[in-house]
C-alpha cells in the first residue's frame, strides 16, 4: 500500500447491538449480527418463554445430560477405533454399491450448484479405479472420499447413532480426518488441480456435516486468501499460453466456487467477507455444461445464453449479485451507526431488480431440469438479504408503519424462503437442509414477526397467527429431519418448537403452560428418538470398513479378529460379540426396532431383553409347540412381539402390565409390528398379583385356556409370586417357566456374593429346588447386558 492512502477510520461500535459475544478472559466467541441465532438477542419474549418452559419442566436436561455421556463415551472409544493414518487408506474406501450411490448424490447436488470437479474427466478416472483400485492416484482417492463425505447425509441412507452423532456422519467425518491429514503432509511447491479440488471439498464436507462449526467462517477465510496468493482473483487469461483454456474455466470455477462459500460462511458468522474491498477482475464462470468445457484456447463466447439453464448456471447467474450482497452484509454487520431507513429502502430496491433479474428457468418445476436445486439457493439468498436489511425495524414492538412495512417484507421473504425449501422437498432437498441456513433465520423471523403483529392492533400483517404457525410446524419437521440425519443439532429445532408454543400462548394465554410443556416435550422426544437408535461401537468400526471381520465362522478366526481390533479396557468385550450375534443371527426386523426406538422416544427405561434373549426365549416357545403364552411385564411390547411372531399362526399371547403408559406404548409398538392387538396379545393392565388370580379362576371355570409357557419379567419382589401363580395357571405336566433376572436379584439381595443380605429377599432358587412341581435350572447370562441369568422350570 502507498504511503499516500489514507486508512480510513472504522467507526466506533454502537452501545446496543445484537451480537453474541461470550466467555471470559482470552477464550471468546463473537457472532455478529447476520448470524441466525444473534436473532434470539432481539427477541428477549422468546427467550424468557425458553428460561420458564426449562425451569419448569427439568426432563429436558436430564435426556440432555444422558445423550452427552453417550457422546463423551463414544468420543473416548472414538480414539480407539479410528486409525491414524500411515499413508494407506484405500481399504477404507466403502463397496462399489456404495461408492456409486454417495458420488451420484454428490454430482446431482453440489456439482449442480458449487462447480468443484469436471464431471466427464472424473467419470473417466473413476471408471479406472474401479478396474485397478490399487493404481490410482492417491490424490483422486482423496478427492472421492470427500465427494463421498459430503454426501454421506445428504443421501437419505437410513443411519443408527452413535453418541450425538449419525453413523455416517462419523464415516464422513473419518474420511475428512483421513484426507486432511494427506493434505497436511503433501508439498506446498507441488500445488495442482485436485488439491484445490481437496481444499474446497474439505471445507464444504465439514459445513454439510456440521464438523468444527465454529471454524468454518476462519477456515473460509484461509481458503479464500490461500486461493488469492495463487492469483485465483485475477482473470487466468493473464497467465496467457502457460495454462490451457480448460484450466482458465477451471480456475474461474474454483474462484466462484471459493468466494461463494467465504461470502456465505460470512453471513452465517455475522462477520464481513475477507472479500470486501477487494477488486478482482477474474471473469464470470461461463454458462456451459461440462461437455462443452473442452480443452481448447479459451473462448468465452461458448457461454449460452442466461435463460438457459447449465450446470454451471448457479455460479454464472450468482456472480450477479454477488458486490450486492457482500456490500450489504459488511452494512449489516458494520459496528457503526445502523441502517437509515431510507437506505434500507434502496437496497431493498437493489435486491428487488436482482430478483426479476433472475433467468426464466427458475420459474421452471425442480422436476423439469437440473436447475430446481440452483434456482431455490439463488432466491433464498437474495431473499435472506430482505430479512437481514428489514429486520431492525420489523422486530419494534412498534406500531409506526415503517416499522409494519418492514415486518410485512420480512415475513414475505422469510415465506419464500421456506415455500423453496418445500418445493424441492422431493428432490435434492437434503443440500439445502444441512448446507444452508436461510431456513433458520426464515423460521425465527416468521415467529418473531408475527408474535410483534399479534400484539398490535391494525398492524399491516394482520393478527392471525395460523399460517405463521403452520411454516414452524413445516419448519420442524425440517429440523426433525436434520437431526436424524446428523444426529446432533438440538438448538435449533428448540427455537422453533419454543417460537411455535409462544404464539399458541399468544393466541390462549390460558394455554401457555401447556403449550411450555409441549415445547419441551417435543425437543426432549428429539433426544430420545437418537438415544434409542445407538449403536455398539464395534458395529459402528465394521460398518466405517476400519476393519473387515473374517468371513469364515470359525471361532478362532473370529477371537482373533476382535483381539487384535478391540480394546477390552474402554469396551465391554461381550457386547461385541451380541453386535456379532445380532448382526449375523437376528438381523433388521422393522417391528423389534420400531418397539426399542418408540420406547425410548415414549420415555420407557431400557430394560426391555436384548435381541438374543428375544430370540432365545421365543425360540423356546417354538420348541415346545407352545400355544398359549403368558407374561408378566410388558414394558414397550418387545419381548411380546418375539412370541407373537414365534406363538403366530398356533396360539396367544397374554401380557400382564401394571403401568398404563406402558400398556398404551406397547399396543402401539405391537400393532406397528404387524400384531393384531387384542386378538393375538392381550395386554391386561393391572398389578400381576390381582390379575393372575383372576385368570386362574378364569382358567378353572374353564373360560380361558391354561397356558404352556410363562416367561416372568415385571417386579423381582414378586418373582417368586409370580412363579408360583405360573406353575398354578400352567397347563401341568411339560409347561415351562422362565424367569428373567433371577442372577442380578440374587447378587443384588445378597443372597450369594459380597451384598450385605436383604432379609426380605425370597430366595427363588432355593424354593424353586425344593418345590417338588418343577424341575429346575439357572443359566447365567452375558450379552449387551450386565452379567444376568435366567431361571427355566419345567413342571412335572
Ligand atoms: C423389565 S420390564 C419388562 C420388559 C419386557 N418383558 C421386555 O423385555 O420387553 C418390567 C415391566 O414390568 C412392569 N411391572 C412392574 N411391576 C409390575 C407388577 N406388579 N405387575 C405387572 N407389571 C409390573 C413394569 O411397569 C415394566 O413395564
């Protein structure tokens, strides 16, 4: 810079602003006022509802606490099971099957937006490395590890969880662990295309995953100034004959690809762009699909014309408005005096003409053509620009018109944001979902907008809060949709569920602390829905390919394997080899896994049988041609369900349950399994002391059938009860009685092992030995669950 400029003077922060800016001494945070949830600081209502609704309903924290332990323990099992990398990662790449599905979902969504690689050489390359894997150029491995990575959510695979996270989104964040540390180490003199490729990958894959978020806006910045160091701002017609015209498109593509990303990264941070005040005179990416970038001198005059839709049209089209939105998001988060209304208005104006000025395809279904994907991203973030100009006075409680004006052009904007969003809800859909944000902010804005009109009579927006409320729910079920995804991403879905319950109260302040209830009862069945989907880790190391287990089932092979691969200090060794059972043996089964997942998600503690001791106990029904089943604590129906499917066809089953809630779950999870309630299981709710009582007189008059196998599983008190009414509802000789937990009760009631001895405990085995009606014996148990055993009578 010459001596003669002069710097001018920034102006001094303003005393009010809606920034998040945390933490104490050097460890801080700052969030200007473009990021979505600095929103929350101009909406002190909402945030009081959310303190209350907290305060009065402590289940939340509670789910909270327990998914974080899930996490803290996964993270520490974590270090164990990825590897670090020794320069081999080849055998991490997954199935053909795979690979194609994960690189067509990356090529239909970013490649139609973004412009990263070129699609008919990548198709060429990649057709090689399917022939001869072991050939290929360590760098284009890496490149399809990332487009993998980043579609590794996107693409609608159903997922487990693992912690606060989706099992793959922890496969895309190894690949992403992997290919950052090859970049790391490759030379900074040997820089080419893929590892331009690697780099803008590598910051798109972290922010579709949600990976070190807070980084992205810092990372954005370094990539973009790395890409100005080589020169990526100027036009690479200046490099003249030393680089081809493929290359000049490339670059150009790049350049657009980098500096939409930094600018976007920006807006979300609330910080200005590396970008501003930056002259660049790099020319616009040219409007041609890629079969026409060929490699030839470079002609612009290929590009077609901008009504025609190509796929590189996003990047073409956005460079249009791209100094208007960089202009006004440095206005936005400028620390000086805030917008004049008069300016607002002109740039409002501004942003208007870019509008109509958008090309004819937009108008077009997402369904008619590629550009469904790039049309929703460039109005959504033209409109984004109306919500962040108009908001600071759409969000005065104030009736002045200006003010009314503003929130009327707010919900507006927020409204399109939303209806693009539903629009492409069939069709590539997912990249918007956990690529952009302008949803968020278009959520908060419709809650807080209409929540100011609400309360002020003749304002332009009118005071029925229906259809705002209708977006929120729609906007929930994006957020639900999210977190499944991700499994992770709580905070969000929480404001809107919170704004959705403020405006109810709004309308029937009589009904605000239900409607608190609700908000937290609908994030709170968010975190149970990912808690009862884990995973065991070892599951998890076999489905990321970190290792393959031996194909033979012989079991030296097998102990081998997991000695080798596991480590028995952070893992219980014996819920490896129930992962191994579960997965060869028992598989999916759509019904069992809805039972376990809608149980926790109904708040049922996670004591239902594992999958083995399902199978075992209704194995022996089948065995023993059993017709008429009888059990003695329902829970969620899970074990139910495992007689059911064995007793079909052949006879009944009857389930004794004390808890209402329980029963009720569990008919529901029984008939979502396909189980006709109560014509193929009864569920008879009351304490199993009165209740079988009742049945036994039932069964003596004759009006009910005695039964062949009665599995025991409620209260452990009462095991021996229970026991005895079993042997005494039993159709007698060759009846079997199971009951559950009987080696936990006696270890816990001290009546063997180190307890002090609980004086009141029954001892069931002892009784059991001398009741001259059974012939008995106990099998310990171990498993995904604790050391156990089970006690199986046969009656004489
Ligand atoms: C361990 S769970 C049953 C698990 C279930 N069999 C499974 O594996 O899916 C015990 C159930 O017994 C119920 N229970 C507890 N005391 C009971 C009683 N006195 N009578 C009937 N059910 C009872 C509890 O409400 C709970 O739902």
């Amino acid at each position: 810079m010459s001596d003669s400029v002069q710097l001018l003077e920034p102006p001094k922060p303003r005393k009010k602003e809606n920034v998040i800016f945390r933490g104490k001494n050097f460890k801080t945070q700052f969030y200007g006022g473009s990021n979505p949830t600095s929103l929350i600081g101009d909406f002190p209502e909402l945030r009081s509802f959310m303190q209350d609704s907290i305060k009065q309903h402590p289940s939340l924290p509670r789910v909270q606490r327990e998914l974080k332990s899930l996490q803290i323990k996964w993270k520490a099992e974590k270090q164990t099971v990825f590897p670090s990398i020794k320069g081999e990662f080849l055998h991490l790449f997954p199935d053909e099957e795979t690979s194609n599905r994960l690189i067509h979902v990356y090529l239909d969504t970013v490649e139609t937006t973004y412009r990263v690689v070129h699609v008919p050489s990548f198709w060429k390359e990649y057709q090689s490395f399917l022939v001869d894997r072991k050939s290929a150029r360590p760098a284009f491995v890496i490149l399809m590890l990332l487009m993998m990575s980043t579609a590794s959510c996107l693409s609608g695979e159903k997922s487990t969880h693992v912690g606060d996270s989706a099992v793959v989104r922890e496969r895309a964040a190894l690949w992403i662990e992997v290919s950052e540390q090859w970049l790391q180490k490759q030379s900074h003199k040997q820089i080419y295309l893929a590892i331009w490729q690697i780099r803008c990958l590598l910051l798109l894959s972290k922010q579709v995953n949600v990976i070190k978020k807070k980084r992205i806006w810092t990372e954005a910045g370094t990539l973009l100034r790395q890409a100005m160091a080589a020169g990526f701002h100027r036009d690479p017609g200046n490099l003249g004959q030393k680089c081809t015209g493929f290359d000049h498109e490339m670059r150009r593509r790049l350049w657009a690809t980098i500096t939409e990303l930094e600018l976007q990264a920006s807006i979300d941070r609330g910080m200005p762009s590396a970008l501003a005040g930056v002259s660049s005179d790099c020319a616009t990416v040219q409007n041609i699909d890629d079969d026409d970038l060929i490699d030839e001198a470079d002609d612009t005059s290929r590009s077609k014309n901008w009504d025609l839709y190509t796929a590189s049209s996003y990047l073409h089209v956005s460079r249009s408005s791209f100094a208007l939105r960089a202009t006004l998001n440095s206005l936005v988060n400028n620390l000086g005096l805030p917008l004049q209304w008069e300016q607002v208005v002109d740039y409002e104006e501004l942003v208007k003409a870019e509008v109509e000025n958008l090309p004819s395809w937009m108008r077009s279904s997402p369904s008619d053509g590629g550009g469904g994907l790039s049309g929703a991203i460039l109005q959504i973030q033209l409109q984004q620009l109306l919500i962040l100009l108009h908001m600071p006075f759409a969000r005065k409680m104030d009736p002045n018109s200006r003010c009314s004006v503003s929130r009327m052009i707010c919900f507006q904007a927020a409204e399109r944001i939303l209806e693009q969003v539903r629009k492409l809800s069939q069709h590539q859909y997912s990249f918007i979902l956990l690529f952009r944000q302008e949803y968020f902010r278009a959520a908060l804005a419709v809650c807080h907008c209409a929540y100011i009109a609400h309360n002020i009579p003749g304002d332009l927006l009118g005071t029925n809060i229906r259809p705002s409320i209708e977006y929120l729910d729609d906007s929930l079920m994006l957020f639900e949709d999210r977190i499944t995804r991700l499994g992770t991403d709580f905070t969000r879905y929480w404001y809107i569920s919170a704004g959705r319950s403020l405006l109810n109260s709004a309308v029937d302040p009589s009904d605000e602390t239900r409607q608190k209830q609700q908000a937290i009862e609908h994030v709170a069945r968010q975190y149970h829905r990912i808690r009862g989907s884990q995973e065991d880790s070892i599951s998890v190391k076999i489905r990321l390919n970190l290792t393959e287990p031996p194909a033979t089932g012989d079991p030296n092979a097998l102990a081998a394997f997991y000695d080798s691969s596991y480590d028995y200090e952070s893992v219980n060794p014996t819920k490896v080899v129930d992962a191994y059972i579960k997965k060869h043996l028992i598989g999916a089964d759509e019904g069992l896994e809805h039972a376990y997942t809608n149980s926790t998600e109904k708040g049922l503690p996670m004591i239902a049988v594992s999958p083995a001791q399902g199978k075992f106990a209704s194995m022996l029904t089948t065995i023993g041609s059993a017709r008429n089943v009888l059990e003695i604590g329902t829970l969620g129906g899970y074990s139910t369900i495992w007689f059911a499917k064995a007793v079909k066809g052949r006879g009944k089953v009857t389930s004794i349950e004390v808890s209402p809630h329980h029963r009720d779950v569990a008919i529901e999870n029984l008939r979502a399994a396909g189980v006709r309630v109560p014509e193929e299981v009864d569920v008879l709710l009351g304490a199993g002391l009165e209740v079988l009582p009742k049945l036994a007189a039932e069964i003596e008059k004759g009006e009910r059938e005695a039964f062949d196998f009665v599995f025991i599983d409620a209260d452990w008190p009462n095991q021996w009860n229970y026991f005895d009414f079993g042997v005494k509802v039993s159709k007698g000789q060759g009846a079997v009685i199971y009951i559950d937990n009987v080696v936990q009760n006696m270890l816990e009631s001290g009546i063997v092992g180190k307890n002090q001895r609980d004086e009141e405990a029954v001892d069931v085995v002892a009784k059991t030995g001398a009741d001259y009606r059974v012939d008995a014996v106990v099998m310990q148990t171990v498993g995904s669950k604790t050391h156990d055993g089970f006690l199986l009578a046969i009656v004489k």
